[in-house]
C-alpha cells in the first residue's frame, strides 16, 4: 500500500503522519511532492504507524542497500 493510499484509507491527515514519525508538516509536504526522500528513521517509524500495511520498501528506493535483511 502507497503512504498516499494509507492516509486515504485510514482517514488520517498527514499531520497525524508527520506526528507519528517525528517529523514536521512541512517536511513531510516536501517529501509527498517529491522534493525530499523518507529519512530512513522515518521510514521505520511510518512502517510501524501503519501496522505495516506501509514497509519501508515502499517508501525508500534504496531499501535493499540499507535493509538487506528485508530482501
């Protein structure tokens, strides 16, 4: 499931998201229009948010360098 798809479907804001994992609104609104990536602890932190209907690989292209355990 996308992070967008998530916040649809759970009827949460992305302020909730933004709350959840640590990070600003604001950052979070660069990283939905593409102008920023998850940080990696975010990622993590999002994962566990959704109860995992979001991972990490979702979020992060380069998951397979940084969790290669997850392959």
């Amino acid at each position: 499931m996308s992070p967008q798809e998530f916040v649809a479907e759970k009827a949460c804001t992305w302020t909730d998201v933004a709350r959840a994992v640590g990070l600003s609104p604001s950052f979070v609104s660069q990283i939905i229009t593409g102008r920023r990536q998850w940080p990696v602890p975010a990622s993590v932190k999002f994962e566990k948010f959704s109860g995992g209907l979001v991972s990490r690989k979702e979020l992060r292209d380069d998951w397979a360098d940084i969790w290669p355990d997850l392959s």
